[in-house]
C-alpha cells in the first residue's frame, strides 16, 4: 500500500484557527468541507488566501483540505493563508524567504519588542529619576524634585476664604517651588510650611 504523502501547517489569526493539510494533486481547495469559492464569498479573502500559493508557483501542484474555526470569516481568511505558508514551508523550507518578503508570516511579539529595542534611543542622564532629583535640589533648571509639600485649596461653598491644607509626597514640577506670582495657580496656593490666607 502507497504510504500517503501530505504536508501540515497550522495558522492563527486573532481567535481563528486553521488547519491545513497539502496533498500532490491539482489545485482544488476545500474548505470545512465545503468548495473554496462557496466558503470564501469576497474577491479580497480569495486572494489574500491564494497568496501564498501564488507567490510559492504551486498553485496547481497540491490539493487542499483545511479546517478552520472561531473568529469571523476575515479572521478566518488569514489563519488560512498562514497554515498554508506553513504547510508550503513542511514541503520545501528554501520558500521561507519568498514567503517572508510577501508577509505571508506575521513578526512573532519576540521579534517586534527586540525590533523596537533597537530603535529606542539610550536614556540620557537627565531623564532618569534619580538625576531629576539632583537637579531639582540644585535650582529651577529641573524638571521634577521629589519632595513633602503642601497644599492649600478653597474649600468648596464656604464663604470667607476658608482654606483645607493637604500634605503629602509627591514629584512635583519644578516651577511650584519658584518664587513670585507663578507660585499661584487656579486651584490654591503651594506653599512648603503651611497655608497663608
């Protein structure tokens, strides 16, 4: 008996899933049992399928069956597509590059944060924390200063300019510790010994 000969890929896309399987014969697709043209209604979800076959030249080379649940029928389109990249690549791993440059498989999350990690930028020593500290100890070139402070705000609907004092610990922008008119604000007074009527 004739062992079978048949290539499996599994594809995902956002809850769908698909499982495909890629056997020598003449380019029929079957999907969840159904004919690919009657499960796949959108010109743009046909291609988007075919495209791995298409970009590989193996169009006519293997009959498909696939499975696939969850997620709508976009979600499903592209869980496809992927099973058969993956499938193609269980037949010939030298497509993988051919495959690639089409986007028939999307960045892994490892691959998009070490991506990323290139792009950033070195932290300079004056956006760390620590010199945001020391710089605000210094003078009002800082931007923020971790320190005690106090606040007075109106007490809403009392007449007489009566004031509650709130204490706490906080990083604080340096501009509230100036001196002069910019040390008001809309809401109260910050003051660092008390509240001044």
């Amino acid at each position: 008996m004739a062992e079978l000969v048949q290539y499996y890929g599994t594809g995902r896309r956002k809850s769908s899933v698909a499982r495909v399987f890629l056997r020598p014969g003449s380019g029929k697709l079957t999907v969840n049992g159904r004919e690919f043209d009657k499960y796949f209604l959108t010109g743009a979800q046909r291609v988007e399928v075919k495209q791995p076959l298409v970009t590989s030249e193996t169009s006519s080379t293997f009959d498909i069956t696939a499975n696939v649940s969850g997620g709508g029928i976009n979600g499903q389109a592209g869980a496809l597509k992927m099973g058969i990249a993956r499938a193609l690549l269980e037949f010939n791993i030298e497509l993988r590059k051919k495959l690639k440059q089409k986007a028939s498989f999307p960045a892994t999350p490892a691959a998009k944060s070490a991506k990323n990690m290139d792009k950033r930028e070195p932290a300079s020593a004056s956006s760390s924390p620590s010199a945001n500290f020391t710089a605000g100890r210094q003078g009002p070139s800082s931007v923020f200063v971790h320190q005690s402070f106090q606040v007075c705000l109106p007490v809403r609907g009392s007449e007489g300019g009566a004031e509650r004092l709130i204490t706490g610990t906080k990083n604080l922008p340096s501009r509230i510790h100036g001196s002069g008119a910019g040390n008001k604000s809309r809401a109260g007074r910050m003051c660092r010994r008390g509240c001044n009527s």
